[in-house]
C-alpha cells in the first residue's frame, strides 16, 4: 500500500461516460489528436483530452481482505446448472452456513436521504457504480423490506404483489424523477444475488451494466409471468449460473459430482 504497512488494496479504475454537454469540448484546439491510420475516407486518432474533460471514477476498498482481492482477480469461469434439488442440498446449506449479512440493506432502507425514493414495500436507492451525472448508465437498486425473502429460488405466487408493485412503482418513481420511460429501462434479478436479500436492479436499457448478461439477470417481467403461470416454479426450475474458479460453492458442486 501507499502508507507502507503492508496492508492490500483494490482500486479500481471506470471510464464514466461522456456527458452530452462536453461533448462539442472534446473537438477544441486544446485537445490534442495523434492521427494513428488513414485510409481514404477513414481515419483512426489517438484523442488526448484535458483533465478536467477526462474522468475516471475510481473506487477504492482499504484495507482489503483476501476475499476481495480474489474477487478481483483474473479467474477461469464455469457455467453451473443448479436443478431444485441441488439448490436444497448444496446451495441453501451453503449459504445458511456463512451467515452473508444484510445488515447493510436495512441501514439503507431506515437511513435514507433525499436522493432516494421509499416507496410500498421496498426502497429505491442509486447503485455505487452509478455517479449519478448522466443517465445514460442509469443504475438504481430496488431493496425490498420485508425479511425472508433471500433468491429468486424464494418466490412463489404468494409474492406477486410485492413483485408487481416494485415493477410499476419503481418505473413510476424513476420516470417522474428523471424523465426515463418503463420500455428504456432493464429491470431484472441477480440469480445468484451479490446479497441474499430480494433486490431488483433498474438500469439504463442502454447500458452494458456488470452482471446484465444472461447467466446472471433474469428480468422481472420474466418472473412476474413465470410465477403466474406455476407458483413453485423457481423451487422446480433449474437454474444457471457462472461460479469462479476460486467460490466455495463451485467445490461443493465438484464434491457433489454436479461440475
């Protein structure tokens, strides 16, 4: 670490986007080009852009435990299908046994300030990744209340209110506070979560946001129908998911003779 005593670090380092208004800045004398290639009516450059025009959001965990450092780490990756009966034996048993805290939803949900929205049942709060300067990467987090609720392998028909109101409601609120219409959102559930407590994330259609990909988020709207359809029906399903290289829960698996 920069201080010397030996303790590690995680910094990481994003791009933000661009906002609409500097973009006319970007082509000005003082923004240096290097021209790279040309050929006929194309042209590849190099743009060195002033400091103040050139960004980065950097976030920084310190000190970091060696479960963050690893989570950070290059690792191989294996696609994991979880049937009904492998979620009970391996994965409940799994996470009952680490005891994952979710302490910090509810100091979230009691402790809000002005910039988020307590709606029915659940509070809408900006995600960290999001600096809230643009909304072409949109990212909200919808957390819901009520305790109990740990997966998408929870729900059942009993929960379709709640599920109804967090999609209506939650498109309502972010509408009203920032113009974006319900088809330009992506609204959808981690399976697994990052925190074993219901939470649906509201993002920027448009954006390529972490975990968005089809091993990980299952939209809403998706659950909504499926669970109206057959109310045990995330108990049934098999699931899939990508478990690294170094999880716990991938040994498990590989135990089981699942991998």
């Amino acid at each position: 670490s920069a201080a010397g005593n030996g303790k590690d670090a995680v910094v990481i380092l994003e791009k933000t986007p661009f906002q609409e208004e500097n973009v006319a800045k970007l082509l000005k004398k003082y923004t240096k080009l290097q021209l790279q290639m040309s050929n006929d009516i194309y042209s590849t450059y190099h743009l060195y852009l002033p400091p103040e025009l050139n960004e980065i959001k950097t976030t920084v965990v310190y000190p970091a435990s060696e479960k963050h450092v690893q989570k950070y780490l290059h690792q191989e990756v294996y696609l994991i299908q979880e049937s009904g009966e492998d979620y009970k034996n391996i994965t409940l048993p799994f996470i009952e046994a680490q005891s994952f805290s979710i302490q910090v939803c509810f100091f979230f949900c009691y402790n809000c300030g002005p910039e988020e929205s307590v709606v029915n049942g659940f509070i809408l709060i900006p995600d960290f990744k999001w600096n809230q300067k643009q909304l072409d990467d949109l990212y909200l987090i919808a957390i819901c209340h009520c305790r109990g609720i740990k997966s998408l392998r929870d729900l059942t028909a009993e929960h379709l209110p709640l599920l109804r109101n967090i999609l209506q409601e939650g498109k309502e609120a972010i509408g009203k506070r920032f113009n974006i219409s319900g088809p330009q959102l992506r609204i959808y559930l981690h399976y697994r979560p990052s925190y074993y407590h219901l939470h649906v994330h509201f993002t920027a259609l448009g954006y390529d946001a972490p975990g968005c990909s089809v091993e990980r988020a299952h939209l809403l709207s998706d659950v909504i129908a499926n669970l109206e359809g057959e109310s045990h029906y995330y108990q049934k399903r098999t699931i899939t998911f990508a478990l690294r290289a170094d999880e716990p829960l991938l040994k498990k698996f590989q135990e089981a003779g699942r991998v």
